[in-house]
C-alpha cells in the first residue's frame, strides 16, 4: 500500500512538472540566466567528467535498460489480460514521472532560453531565410541575401578542396580514422571560444553509439543524451560528414536545444577549426542546405548553382546521398514524424524544418562576422 502511495504522487508531481515547464517557458531569460548559465553548466561538466572518460556510451546502456523496463510494463499487462492493472500503470507513471525529472533537470529546460542570436548579437528571423515549399513568395532583398551567402559557401568550398586535392574532379578524403575525428571536434571549440567564450568546451564527452545502425535505420545521424551528457555520433555515416555531425552534438551538450542553431554553432566550431578536412565538412553541409533553400525558391536557379560544382564535390554529395538512401525503409518515416512533434512541443514550432533554418542564422551572422 506504500509503494502504491508513493507511486500515486509520483504521478501527481509528474503533472506538477508539466505545468512548471510550460510556465518557465514564459521566463526565458531567467532560465538563461540560472540555468543555462548557471545550474546546467555544474550539471553538464559533472557528467561529462564522470563518464566522458569511459570509452563505450554509457547513455546507450542506460537507454537499453529504460528500454528493457518498459517492455516489462508491456509484458506484465499482458499477461493480466489487462485485468486488475491498477498497480502496474501506477508503476510506469512513477517511472514516467521520475524520467520526465531527469531529462528537464540535466538537459530539457534549454528548451525554454532565448535565442542564441541575442548573446551573438546578430539579428535575425524566426523562420528561414527561404521559404518552406516551393511556390512561396518572399522578399526579393531575402533572395539576394541568400544567393550572397551560397556564392561565399561555394567559394570557400572549392578554395578547400583545392587544397586537400590535386584536382577539382577527385571527391575529399578524410584521412583520419573515425575515433580520431571524434578526439578532434573539441579544438574547434577551442578556437572558437577565443572569439565567443560561451563556447568553451571542457571536459569532452563524444562517442560513438552502440545503436549506430538503429539510428540509421531511424534517420538519425547523432543525438544527445541527456541522462549521462555524453554526445553520441553513429560512427557508420561517411567521414565527410563526421566533423560536422559530431560539432552538431557538442553544441547540444553547451546547452544548445534549437536543432537550427545547433546546426549554426556546429559549422561555426568545424570552420574555426584548424584542420581543413573539418572545415571542408563545414562548409559542404552549409552549401547542401542553402542549396535546398535556392531549389525551393527557383529551380532554375538552383540548377546553375548545381553547374559550378566540380566533380569531386559532386561525388562527395553524392556519397552522402547513396548512404542515407540505402537505409531507407517504412519505419523511418513514424520515427520522423514522432520526432517533428517532440521537437515542436518543445519550442521548435518548424519540427524536423528547424534544421534547414541554419541558413538563416548563416545569413545574420555574415551580415556582422563576414564569412
């Protein structure tokens, strides 16, 4: 009867939980103030101390018990017949509930801070800088914009391959192996700090996922976790895109929740970067989404951007194409759409199109720190 007590306010306070984060989500800068900047900083280094040392992902072990613990739950129930399961859903709403804790105390709150941009002092636009399906009218003065950052993009682009290649028709390869570009990612962080010291990254804690093929089967290139704080990069995808996917996920770890922005910060630390090999996969995922955003405004303008890359960037894109196509399947898409809708409760009213709205931010930054 106690731990059915126990299990009962458990639940009550997972609703009380509900309503304090919706509520905080009106405070943003008091949770950046005394949170991102404050409890979540002791937070984050704390874990990444504990367990950034350990070789393997601890989170993706954790994951598979909470995994393991819920199945239970599904197992029990039906072997009552769902009869008599009173006790049981009290036990997976306390479970619930104390998960739920967890993942807004460690991580989760960042959701509610305000814009990156404001401690940038960059200005910029809530939506895209192009927009969302093709057919949509926006400002002549957004276009050029645009097409002003792709030229700067491509320009960069082809400067770095010609200096990892002898020739513009051979793709870039990285020759690190995939552990060391991981041992790498941190010195971007390193520089960049010299220029915003938000961004100081230490102690490091990035892994390779014990669940790499689920997550391409999913979709998904990396992720956070937070219960442990220890990023985690599925070590399958090509090593052209590694730096850039493994940047992605330290800036999550710095507190960073906006998939966009977090897109943003991590070119921002792969181009600081000393090594052009990261800074080469920097700026082909920056091109690649400007790219996206010129197709969905022209076509045809799209089409003679597509003329001025050279073979070898070409087969590069195109590696990453085949890699991602060759993993597709009908589940992918659930995976998708249940992660549009997490990202969307969760202050990112575009869901999965926050991601392309890096460009955006590209657009502000350049307009102040010219690319």
């Amino acid at each position: 009867m106690q731990k059915e007590k126990r299990n009962k306010v458990l639940i009550v306070l997972l609703f009380v939980q509900i309503g304090i984060i919706y509520l905080l989500s009106y405070f943003p800068n008091f949770v950046e103030k005394y949170y991102t900047n404050g409890i979540y900083i002791l937070i984050s280094s704390f874990l990444r101390t504990i367990f950034g040392w350990v070789p393997f992902s601890i989170g993706d072990i954790l994951y598979a018990f909470i995994i393991a613990f819920l199945l239970r739950f599904i197992v029990l129930i039906i072997k009552k017949r769902f009869k008599n399961i009173k006790p049981i859903l009290f036990q997976l709403g306390a479970f619930i509930s104390i998960l739920y804790f967890c993942f807004y105390l460690f991580w989760g709150i960042n959701y509610s801070r305000p814009s990156i941009i404001h401690s940038l002092d960059i200005e910029s636009k809530e939506t895209a800088s192009a927009p969302q399906t093709k057919g949509e009218s926006t400002g002549m003065s957004d276009i050029k914009k645009l097409e002003n950052l792709t030229d700067k993009l491509i320009d960069r682009l082809l400067s770095l391959q010609m200096e990892l290649v002898p020739h513009d028709s051979l793709a870039v390869q990285v020759p690190y192996s995939k552990s060391e570009i991981l041992e790498r990612t941190s010195l971007g962080y390193k520089n960049l700090s010299q220029t915003f010291a938000q961004f100081k990254y230490k102690p490091s804690s990035i892994k390779k996922s014990l669940f790499s093929l689920p997550l391409i089967y999913m979709g998904f290139a990396g992720y956070l976790n937070p219960f442990t704080g220890e990023a985690q990069v599925d070590y399958l995808i090509p090593k052209t895109s590694l730096p850039m996917t493994s940047s992605h996920e330290v800036a999550h770890q710095l507190g960073i929740a906006s998939e966009s922005e977090a897109n943003f910060i991590g070119f921002l630390a792969a181009s600081f970067h000393d090594d052009k090999y990261f800074q080469y996969s920097a700026y082909l995922s920056a091109f690649r989404y400007a790219l996206h955003d010129i197709y969905i405004y022209d076509a045809e303008l799209y089409k003679r951007y597509i003329e001025k890359i050279p073979p070898g960037i070409k087969k590069n894109i195109r590696e990453n194409q085949e890699f991602w196509k060759r993993y597709e399947n009908p589940v992918e898409p659930l995976f998708k759409i249940f992660y549009d809708n997490y990202l969307k409760v969760n202050q990112q009213k575009s869901g999965l199109l926050s991601y392309n709205q890096m460009v955006d931010l590209l657009i502000a930054y350049d307009a102040k720190y010219p690319l």
